[in-house]
C-alpha cells in the first residue's frame, strides 16, 4: 500500500463531557465527584466526572447505587441545551481542519483529515492543535486516536484518557490489536464479550485464531466485522452525510413452522442479530418490528415504540418475543421471521439523564 492511499482518520472524544461541562460552569464543583442525573430514588447517573468515577460511579447506574458508593457524590441536574451548545462549539473547531466530519453523538466525531486542509504536516500535529483549540474555546479537554481507519482510532482515543492522545500506525495495526482485550473493541458489548470468552476468545489474538466459518456460526451476521477487526482492518468511510433510519435481520426457515418455541427462537436469533449491529455502531432505536410472513407469502409485521431507546439485549429480545407471541400459536405454517429496529433517538445518556426508568446495562465509558 502506498502512503497516498492510507487515510488519516482521527477520533476525538471529549474528557467526562457532561460532568466537565457542569465543573468549568461552577467552581465549586471542581475537583469534588459530580454526577449528572437525577438523584431521586428512581433516577439514574447519565454522566460522571472522574473524581466520581474512582468510587466505582458510572453512566447507567441507579442513583441510590452511585451514592451508596460514593456518599459525598453531587447530583446535578442535566442541562442538554448548554450540552448542545458547547457541542456546536466544538464543530466549529472540527470544520477549520477538515470537511469530512462524522459525529457519533455531542462529544465525539471521526475527522478525515488526509486531505490536509490546514496544511499541518502530520495527522498527529493536527490533533494537537484540535485540542488545543477546543480547550482554548471551551476550557474542556479532549482525547484523540490518530489511526488509518476508523476502528482503530476509537480504539486509540481510549488510550490516553483524559486529556491525552495516541495513534495507531500501519505498522502497528495488526499487532497492537492483538494485545487487546476483546471488551475493549467497539463492536463487542458485555454480553457477546462473556459469549466470546465461553467460545475462548478473550484477546484480539484470540479472535484473530477463529475462522470465518466459526464466527459465523456463532455470531451471525457480526461475523465478517469480527474477522475483519481481529486483523485491524476497517474500510468504512468518516461519512458526514451518514443517515440509518433503520437495522433489520430476517430469516427463511427450511420449513414452515407452527411450534411457538420454534418461532420464538428464530425471533431471538433476528434480535441477536440487530443488536449487534446497535451495539456495534452505539446507534439505539426506540421501535421494535416484528415482520412474519406465512407459507402462502402472505405477510404481516408487529410494532411497538418505547418512550425511550433500547439499551440492552434482553430488552430487545423480550420486545421481540411480545410482539410476536400476538400471533401465536400461528393459524398457518410461518416461513420466515424478521426483526427490524427504528426511530433511531438521541445519545443514550440524554434519556438516562431524563429519569426514565431503564435497567443496568454494561458501559465501557472511556470518555
């Protein structure tokens, strides 16, 4: 591969962005552990700053729990419009390197910055001086992943947390993978982590020894992304014009089915399957569908929309085992199941932060 073909893509992530947001605006919350959410019995942490974190205080968290472990936490209300503010602040910096922008949420976006367009000599020196300007403009720190792709530049943005940077080169990619733990890669949540390690896989090495035949036995559709990944290799563009409106999986059975358990299997397997794919891209959706047609081709679908994004599983998969059990035991033969997920919403963290009741899911919160 020649150098003029290697992209140069950069992840910046803003350092507690929420709780650091609350500490720059009030003093007297600097340096003392601050969590923002709703402190009430129900309520949940949407954010933590690092001083909180140390006592084992995280997004997602009940209220109750977070003080319990940390009595002296403070419970700040979230303010989503400064959020939003600070967020077009930072954008402003992002657009003076680089036109090609992908946001993920408020406070992180990939920058493609091969094109030069600040005419900095490295993709390292521009990250730099990225930071420097949202800390001069905001007086908030960021972390930064330089890397050819963008896997690996998310990968490396955790590297050096807070207020730090670290790159990935393509002599490196493949090895450094390697010696990570596979909780670690964006892509493999708490819940296909512990399946990996019950299948042996706990290292990038580990994944990397699998066959594709053997991924995709195991994790469906995921499995080209887990193939790939294990070998440091991502081809998708930093794509600033990325709209999903939706994620869906769906399967032809070898026969038409009328045994509920049956059907409810392959739901759960279409369920897996999408969730993968929102845990893989952090894109989480509100409305489940559930699509069934019958061996005479007729089709029908099943719908449902929650008041907020679905964050785990288990919760898809029981959305998904309501929806179609309106329809069991069948009046004919099913031939193939679908799941789809839509009504994609905002950051997580902005539903945790409104105290809506959600159950524990896993995090792997660097920022």
């Amino acid at each position: 591969m020649v150098d003029s073909a290697i992209r140069k893509i950069i992840h910046v992530d803003m350092d507690a962005f929420f709780a650091s947001v609350e500490q720059r605006d009030d003093p007297a919350l600097r340096g003392r552990p601050v969590a923002v959410g709703h402190g009430a019995s129900r309520g949940v942490v949407a954010a933590a700053s690092y001083e909180a974190r140390k006592f084992g205080v995280k997004s997602a968290l009940p209220s109750v729990t977070a003080l319990r472990r940390c009595p002296e936490l403070i419970f700040v209300p979230p303010r989503f419009e400064v959020y939003k503010d600070v967020s077009r602040q930072i954008h402003e910096v992002f657009a003076r390197y680089t036109d090609l922008i992908q946001p993920l949420s408020l406070d992180e976006a990939y920058l493609d910055v091969t094109a030069n367009k600040s005419g900095i000599e490295t993709a390292w020196r521009t990250a730099k001086a990225i930071r420097k300007a949202i800390l001069d403009e905001t007086g908030l720190t960021a972390s930064a992943g330089i890397s050819y792709n963008k896997f690996l530049a998310k990968l490396a943005s955790d590297h050096r947390k807070p207020n730090g940077q670290f790159a990935v080169t393509p002599d490196m990619g493949e090895a450094w993978v390697e010696t990570l733990p596979v909780s670690r890669f964006h892509g493999v949540g708490p819940v296909t982590a512990e399946k990996m390690k019950r299948l042996g896989i706990e290292t990038g090495a580990h994944l990397r020894a699998k066959s594709l035949g053997f991924l995709q036995q195991n994790f469906g559709s995921s499995a080209e992304w887990y193939f790939a990944i294990a070998r440091g290799v991502d081809d998708r563009p930093v794509n600033p014009n990325r709209v999903r409106k939706s994620c869906g999986s769906e399967t032809t059975f070898d026969r038409d089915l009328t045994e509920p358990g049956e059907i409810e299997a392959g739901i759960l397997r279409m369920a897996d399957d999408v969730w993968r794919w929102c845990e893989a891209r952090e894109t989480f959706g509100r409305t489940v569908t559930v699509k069934i047609k019958y061996g005479d081709f007729q089709q029908i679908t099943r719908s449902r929309s929650q008041p907020s994004v679905i964050l785990t599983q288990e919760n898809l998969q029981r959305c998904a085992i309501d929806l179609v059990r309106t329809v069991l035991p069948p009046i004919k033969g099913i031939r193939l199941v679908g799941v789809t997920v839509s009504n994609f919403g905002e950051a997580p963290a902005a539903d945790l932060a409104a105290g809506v009741e959600l159950p524990i899911f896993g995090e792997s919160e660097a920022a």
